[in-house]
C-alpha cells in the first residue's frame, strides 16, 4: 500500500518551497509537524519532484516504516 511512497523531513522555514500540487497533502495545515513546531513531514507518492532541490533542509527520503520509526521519538509525540 505505502510501496511507492517517500516520506521527507523538512525545516518549516522552507514550506514556502513546497509544491503541494505534488504531494499528498495539499495545504499546509495537513502536515505533521513536531513538537516545537521546527519541522514538518511532507509524503510524495512515486517519484522524487523536482520542488524537492529547492529544500535546504530537506532529510530523506523515508520509507513508510522509517518514518513511522522516526515520529515514535519525543521530537514528534
């Protein structure tokens, strides 16, 4: 079901770069974010999109179950 899905951390000083158009969410308030409010984790279904590059802060790609992973620390509960 998640096969083809990538999942990307990202500082939220760099939403402005996001391309919802090509991501699963389509607006800002559908992110999750982290506990301080720094972050938040964008999903893409197949390929990387090219709005990607324009993302300094940008860590992945993530696996379905590297992120579910990853959002079980305190950063993100």
């Amino acid at each position: 079901m998640f096969e083809n899905r990538k999942y990307y951390i990202l500082n939220i000083l760099d939403k402005d770069h996001i391309n919802f158009s090509e991501t699963i969410h389509k607006e800002f308030d559908g992110l999750r974010k982290s506990k301080d409010g720094t972050k938040c984790i964008i999903k893409i279904e197949g390929s990387p999109k090219g709005f990607l590059n324009n993302i300094n802060s940008l860590e992945g790609p993530f696996s379905h179950s590297q992120i579910r992973s990853i959002i079980q620390n305190n950063e993100w509960q």
